[in-house]
C-alpha cells in the first residue's frame, strides 16, 4: 500500500531491464484469444490487466513498442523479449504474469474467442508434474542457475546478487 492506502503493485520483464510500479486499483483482468493476442505473446492467450485508472510508472528503462494494428501498440522488453502492455486509445493494460505477485489477478472474462484454439479449455485436464518431477529426463535441471529476474524490485539490474554469475 502506499503512503495514502492505495494499493500498490510492482513487476517486470525477465532480465530486470523493464520494471513497472503501478499505484492505485486495477481494472479489469481478461484474456484474449484473437489471433494478434497469440502472436504478440507467442502463446495460446495472452492475459492482461487495465491500469486506466491507476498511476503507471516505468521504475527501470521503458518497453520498446510495436504497432500491432491502427489502434493499439504492444510494449515489450527489447532484450528479452517479454510482453509487457497492450496500449489502446482506451487505456493501458499489462501482462498479468509480468506482475511480481500475479496470483491475485484473476481473469474475469475471455476475449476473442473466435480464435480460441480447440484444445485450450482440455489443457487442465492433461497429467500434472512439477519441474522437478523431470529430473529423470532432464538430469540438468538439478543443477539449473536462473538468470530471470527476481520477483521484486532490486537497485540495479546487474548488482552484486543478480543476475548471479554464471558457473565456468
């Protein structure tokens, strides 16, 4: 919360070059399923949040943007390739999962179903696994170092304690 009880909300890309703050409530949370959705994030959906009514400040660097269509703009971290916002005339909305905390932002309804693809809604019934429930196959995954970004807000992109360095 901030300092006159507003909520307060942070996050960013997965190489820590773009951080966002958000202050204030946000709005409403979908996913969409148009196809522009799936390209702009490379995957069956893409879930985002409006902050129209709240204060938006990019706290480390800024997306690099791309025009998607005459009316809205895709923002994005042009190291990593995160997708960061959506951008129309009507307001700003950003990637849920670029939330340090994306759990309490659940979508409230779909968008472009037309384009929904067939096995989107089976997904939750296919065989569930942890990460390291694959060590067998993937023996290096025991060892694996993540070089993301953490879930927080950190003085630079590159201190001491991140990213870590990487074993010779």
């Amino acid at each position: 919360m901030s300092l006159d009880n507003r909520p307060v909300y942070t996050g960013g890309c997965q190489c820590g070059r773009v951080r966002f703050r958000v202050e204030g409530a946000l709005g409403d949370a979908s996913v969409c399923h148009c196809r522009m959705c799936q390209k702009a994030s490379g995957n069956f959906y893409l879930p985002l949040v409006s902050v129209r009514g709240a204060r938006l400040d990019w706290t480390r660097g800024e997306p690099k943007r791309f025009r998607s269509s005459s009316a809205a703009w895709r923002g994005f971290c042009a190291e990593c390739g995160t997708p960061l916002t959506f951008e129309a005339p009507d307001g700003i909305a950003l990637a849920i999962a670029a939330f340090d905390d994306p759990a309490g932002i659940a979508p409230t309804i779909q968008w472009g179903v037309e384009a929904k693809l067939p096995y989107v809604d089976s997904i939750p019934k296919l065989p569930s696994e942890e990460t390291m429930g694959d060590v067998s196959s993937a023996p290096y995954l025991a060892e694996l170092v993540s070089y993301q970004h953490p879930d927080h807000d950190t003085d630079h992109w590159d201190t001491d304690q991140w990213p870590p360095e990487e074993k010779p």
